[in-house]
C-alpha cells in the first residue's frame, strides 16, 4: 500500500467530503420539502395535484439519475434556464447548484412515496378523532398525521438520507469538487490507482456510519411514547 | 336540538340508511340499539359529518348541516365523539391531548385550557395521568381521557360510537359511571352501545335500529319491557 500522497494532497480529501456534506444537507433538506408536498399532493382528493404527483415519482424513479443530472445540468442552459453561482459556494458555484437541483429532484421523488406510505400507515382514527374534535384538515395533518407518519417512517428516510450521501458522488460528471471529483484528481495527479479511492471510500463509508448511528439515538428517543 | 330528516346513507350500492326521521331535544339521553349492520353508528357519524348524508336533512341548533356552506369544522366544535377505538393521540401526553383543540381553535389560553383539562381529569379521577402518554394507560382510562378530550371544548352535544366495545369487562363499570355522571349534569348524549342495563337506567329515550331504519323507539323501560315489534322482540331476547 503506498499512500505517501497524503501528506501532499489531504486536503483534496478534506475539501472533497466537505463539498459532499454540503451537496448531501442541501439534497436532504430540499428533497424532505419537496417530498412531503409530492406525499399530500398524491393523497389529496383533487385529481390534478394527485396525477401531477404521480406523474412527477413515476418519471424520476423510472429514469436514471446520471440521465437527470445530465438534462439538468447542460440541457437546461441550453433552453435559456440557467443556475446562480452564490458566492459561499466558492469558484463552482453554477455547478454546484445544478447538482444540488438534481439531487433534490431525484432524492424528492423517493422520500414522496416514503412519507406517503408514512402518512397512510397512521391509523385512520386519528384523523377522525382530530377532525371530530374541530380541528381542519391542514391542521390536523401538520399536528396529528404527520408527526407520527415522521416517526414511522424515520428508518426509510435515514435510509433515504444514506443513499443521498453515497448517490452525491455521480454528480462528479459534472465537476463538482466533492469527494469522489477529488479523490478522482489524486488519482491521476499522482499515477497511484488505487489508495486514493479506498480513502474515499473511507471517509465515505465514516459519513454514512455516523449517520446511520445518529438516526439509531433519534429513533430510540421518539419511541418514548410507544 | 338535533333534527334529522329522511336521513339516507349509501357506501355505492350499498343502503346503510334508508330513512332516519327523529328529533333529539336538549337534555336527552338517546341510547341507540340494533345488531350489527343495523347502521347505528353511521348514523351516529352523519350527525357529526365523518360521514356524508347521501340524502336527506341534519338540522342542528336551527342550521341544516349537511350543506356545502357549513362550516365543518366550526360545527365540530360544538359536537363531541367517543369511539369505540378511543383515537388518543399516541405522540402527546394526556394533558396535550386534552388541550390541542381548545388551544389551536382559540377557545382558551393555554393556561386556561390546562385548568379546565385539570378540573375535568380530577372529575373522571385521573388528575395524576397529565403527563402520561396514552399507551401508559389501560383502556377504561383512555376511554375517559377520550371523554375529558371531546368535553375540553365544552360541546352541546356528545355522541358516543360503541364507548366500551374494546374494554375489558372489568373495565366498562368505570367509563359508564362518568357517561352517567354526564347524563346527570344534563349533557344532551347521543349513545350507541351494547349495554343495556345503561341502556335502561341512564337512558331518556331508546331506539332500536335495523336494516337501516328505526324500528321501534320510546322510554327505554317500556321498550325493553313491552316491545311491540317482532324485530326489537328478537334482538332483545338474544342479548338480554
């Protein structure tokens, strides 16, 4: 094993799962929001949100994320759509918001179907008993449902987060400095196949496992009511 | 208080209700009998609109319900459930339980909310159940948490969906003793239960349902005692 590289290029590492904690916080975040109005636009009563919807989960689950990354990032442009650099995001900025909308629009897609089926696992009950009580159905939904759909549905969408985290490396086609882009570059600078990816892999695999272990603390804490 | 009118209720092709007139006044206590099927509880669930009439009136306090301009929700809050499941909020204490409606719907601070939350659960005599969460307790006790729920809003009406169906035995003595306790202060009460003996003693009126229709209905007493109608004789004689 030869990793002498590392005192010349650690910080390539160090900026790379940096960048892949920023795409994959900013992916989670936007994907949450965007899945829990896919979730109640598919449970809704009104026909043109729920096909919209269905529409929407069918599309990016039937087709493959590198397509999306791809039509986002240089189709859109070229039909005068074009991304913002914010500064805080450093030199790659347009690219960097590309791939975070592709991940977004992707990851949005599952975790729609994971707290749909969240939703629908509450008993129906509940939302009887809230609606009899007075409460509309937004607010029962935000008080009632959609608390305990989050605490069925935690282990998905740890899950779910775990694979935003490994599936972020894809968006290195198109140049973000993350990790996998990164670990990429040591490699061909140096000439050493091998190392450098297994570090990668290494940092990868420790992001995933903290996660995995800080959704295990979160779980045990919600089943408190149980 | 309540007046319905050539109630009807179809799921498809199926008629759950087949015309339901009757007319509550305040103050009643109006136990609801009849096997199962008999469509007692959609009856029960269209006073409140869980379920949608399919014809028909549901006049409540002067204002027919089951209209498009209602206000829904605004109704609900004047018409307390119990059901036969208990519905408690899983993820909330009792005491959060007791008080989300009266807070969220601006009927009361959320100090005044717990008070009142306090009195009642010192009423049904589990003031040191606050800040359990309901799987904490057996089911008589979510059952008269679930009452203390739907009272917190200080309704005009109660309806109750088969309240000690899922209780153990030994457990119905405690949620009916606090039904009666209502029935007492003059709560107007609506009841749909396999108990007869409440039935008979806590009941202002009684009425038998079957196949959809009310059979038979009167002092709970002479029914039980002298039904007139074969159906109501049948059914009586099986669970009596």
């Amino acid at each position: 094993m030869n990793f002498s590289f590392l005192p010349k290029y650690y910080n390539f590492f160090i900026i790379g799962a940096k960048n892949t904690v920023l795409l994959a916080i900013f992916t989670v975040i936007l994907g949450v929001v965007l899945g829990v109005f896919l979730a109640l636009m598919k449970i809704s009563r009104n026909k043109i949100l729920n096909f919209v919807s269905t529409a929407y989960i069918e599309v990016i689950r039937g087709t493959p994320l590198l397509v999306q990354i791809f039509i986002i990032y240089y189709g859109l442009p070229a039909i005068g759509i074009n991304f913002p650099a914010p500064a805080f995001l450093g030199e790659y900025g347009e690219e960097f918001v590309a791939g975070i909308v592709a991940l977004s629009i992707n990851s949005g897609a599952y975790v729609a179907e994971i707290i749909r089926s969240g939703i629908q696992s509450v008993d129906k009950g509940q939302m009887e008993a809230s609606r009899s009580l007075g409460l509309s159905y937004n607010s029962t939904m935000r008080h009632i449902i959609i608390p305990q759909a989050l605490k069925n549905i935690l282990p998905a969408l740890g899950n779910e987060f775990i694979v935003v985290i490994k599936e972020s490396s894809i968006v290195s086609v198109i140049g973000i400095h993350e990790l996998m882009y990164n670990a990429n570059t040591v490699r061909g600078n140096t000439f050493i196949p091998l190392e450098p990816l297994l570090i990668a892999a290494a940092i990868y695999f420790v992001l995933t496992f903290t996660l995995s272990k800080f959704l295990g603390i979160a779980e045990r804490r919600m089943r408190v009511s149980d | 208080m309540i007046e319905v009118k050539k109630l009807i209720k179809d799921f498809g092709k199926l008629k759950v209700l087949k015309g339901i007139d009757v007319h509550i006044k305040k103050g009643e206590v109006v136990v609801v009998i009849g096997p199962s099927g008999s469509g007692k509880s959609t009856f029960l669930r269209c006073l409140n609109l869980l379920e949608e009439p399919t014809g028909g009136e549901v006049i409540f306090e002067g204002k027919k319900i089951n209209d498009k301009k209602t206000d829904v929700d605004l109704l609900r809050q004047n018409i307390g459930m119990v059901f036969q499941q208990f519905n408690l909020f899983p993820h909330m204490t009792v005491l959060e339980n007791i008080t989300l409606a009266p807070v969220k719907l601006k009927k009361a601070s959320k100090e005044e909310a717990q008070k009142i939350a306090v009195d009642l659960l010192n009423q049904v005599g589990l003031e040191d159940k606050a800040g359990a969460y309901p799987n904490q307790l057996s089911g008589g006790q979510k059952q008269r948490i679930a009452i203390v729920r739907a009272l917190a809003m200080s309704p005009d009406v109660m309806l109750f969906d088969e309240p000690t169906s899922s209780l153990d035995p030994e457990m119905v003595g405690e949620v009916l003793e606090v039904m009666r306790e209502l029935a007492r202060d003059e709560m107007t009460m609506i009841v749909v239960t396999h108990e007869m003996g409440f039935a008979r003693e806590v009941g202002t009126r009684l009425m038998f349902m079957d196949d959809g229709k009310i059979v038979e209905e009167g002092i709970p007493k002479e029914v039980f005692d002298n039904p007139r109608h074969r159906r109501t004789r049948d059914f009586l004689r099986k669970v009596l």
